[in-house]
C-alpha cells in the first residue's frame, strides 16, 4: 500500500500527465530493482518525455516545500 508522497505523486501522474497505471506499474517494478527513482525510470523507459519529468521534478520540489 503506497502512503502520503508516493500515493500523491502516483496520482499526480496519472490526472495531470495522463500516465497509465501499466506504465506505473512497470516503473514500481524497475524502481524496486534499484534502477531509480519513480520518475527517472519512467523517463528512462521512454513512459514520459522530458518536459513531462520536469513537471514531475517541480511537483515534488511543491510538495517537499510544503512539507
């Protein structure tokens, strides 16, 4: 069960970047493998474009802030 930032961030990415839970699902695999964070496998992976992991980057920055 995913708590507080991973749960948000997941949901982050699929309302506002439209990613698909196959492609999270893929990612979370590749994650726990230790092949990186959440949003660098995805964009390694080809799952999101770079503007997209921009987006993601400055999402967690918001949320660390106001944390």
């Amino acid at each position: 069960m995913l708590l507080g930032r991973d749960a948000r961030l997941i949901r982050f990415l699929q309302e506002e970047l439209a990613v698909s839970a196959a492609s999270i699902e893929l990612a979370m695999r590749r994650e726990d493998c230790g092949q990186g964070p959440l949003a660098m496998v995805l964009w390694r992976y080809g799952l999101i474009s770079l503007d997209q992991l921009d987006q993601v980057f400055a999402w967690l920055d918001t949320v660390d802030a106001v944390n």
